[in-house]
C-alpha cells in the first residue's frame, strides 16, 4: 500500500513588513507629488512580485511584461488619489487583480486571443525560486517534463481559485493579505485554497507520486 506524501507548503511572505509598508507608504505620497524617483524605487521593488503574479496566470513572458506596464501605468496615473489606509503591497496588488479579471473578460470575447495559450520562449525572468526538495507547485514547475501537466492544470482551474492559488503557492502570500486584495472574507479564501488544491491533485495524481 502507497504511502501518502505530505508536501510542506511555501513559507509564507508578507511584502509589507512594519519597515517596508513604511517606507513604500513615504515613497508612494511621493509619488503622488509627481516625484519620479520615488515611482522607480517602488518598481523596483514591486516588478518581480508583481511580475509573478501575471507570469503565473498566463505562462508567458511577453504579456507578462505587457501586463506589469499597465500596472504601473495605472499606479502613476492614480497616484493624485492615493490615500495610505493600508498595506501598499495590498493596494498594489489589487490594481493588479482588477486589471487582471477586466483584461481576462475583455480578451475572453475576443475569440482570436487567449490568455491560456503560451508561447514558447524565454520565461524564466519572473519564475520565483523555491529551497529544498518538495512537493509543491512551484518546484514541479522546475522540470520541464512536468510543466505542461501543472500549466494545464492552473489553467482549467476556476478563476477564483486561480487567482487565489497563484497569490498564496507561487507569490507566498499570507490568508490575511489575499483576503484583503481580493476583498472578500478569510473564511473564503481557505475555501477556495481548499477546493483549488483538490481540483490540482485529481488534476495530477496520475503523474505525480506526490499527490496520490
């Protein structure tokens, strides 16, 4: 009789520490007084989360780009409106969202262009790194042999889940901070964990040892 894995998760991040949600709050008051330089230190810092959160959603590098532009395009051109009432790296991360789901529904009637469709080419740039052996999405995604199994899977997913597995496993992000950039309760959040994460292993139990 097989014995069950268990897998050990990510350990959780939290782009916003006391110091950091701080200073990005400075930088972005900044920002919102046209200084430039403080709108280059925030991409900075923000390109490569944010850029994984895209890159993990269309397996492309190219949209990906595209998509973290009109980030912070968005960013620099609502920055009169900015009001520091939380975390920057939530706020950040629901322009992200929004422009996601909108540009999802709108690509979605046009039926000569998927988001679920990519190119082969140069992807590595926004791939997060992931320590030690296990058995998570992330470090499957490290052999090519397995990619295409774990891609197709993430991408038949339902978009809440979706969404909400890529910000927890692949950018790391505590319940809490999912919850407040999706704007919807915890409670939800694990529940959709849950259900994502079932969907994933009957997806691929009959590749991976890992998930039977």
């Amino acid at each position: 009789m097989a014995t069950r894995k268990t897998s050990r998760r990510l350990p959780k991040k939290e782009f916003g520490g006391a110091t950091e949600s701080v200073r990005d709050i400075e930088l972005m008051l900044r920002v919102k007084q046209g200084d430039i330089e403080a709108f280059e230190r925030i991409y900075e810092h923000y390109k490569r989360p944010i850029g994984s959160f895209f890159y993990h959603l269309v397996w492309d590098q190219s949209l990906t780009e595209d998509f973290l532009q009109e980030v912070f395009l968005r960013l620099w051109r609502s920055a009169a409106e900015y009001e520091p009432s939380g975390k920057f790296s939530t706020y950040i991360f629901q322009i992200a969202k929004n422009f996601w789901l909108n540009e999802r529904v709108k690509r979605m009637r046009e039926p000569h262009v998927s988001l679920d469709a990519p190119v082969e080419g140069k992807d590595e740039e926004y791939r997060l790194e992931v320590a030690g052996n296990v058995a998570t999405p992330s470090t499957i995604m490290a052999n090519a042999e397995m990619k295409a199994h774990v891609q197709e899977a993430i991408e038949y997913m339902p978009e809440k889940q979706r969404v909400t597995f890529v910000l927890s496993e692949f950018q790391g992000l505590k319940y809490e901070e999912i919850s407040e950039i999706l704007e919807v309760p915890l409670g939800t959040v694990k529940s959709r964990m849950v259900s994502a994460e079932r969907f994933l292993r009957g997806k691929l139990e009959k590749y991976y040892a890992e998930y039977r």
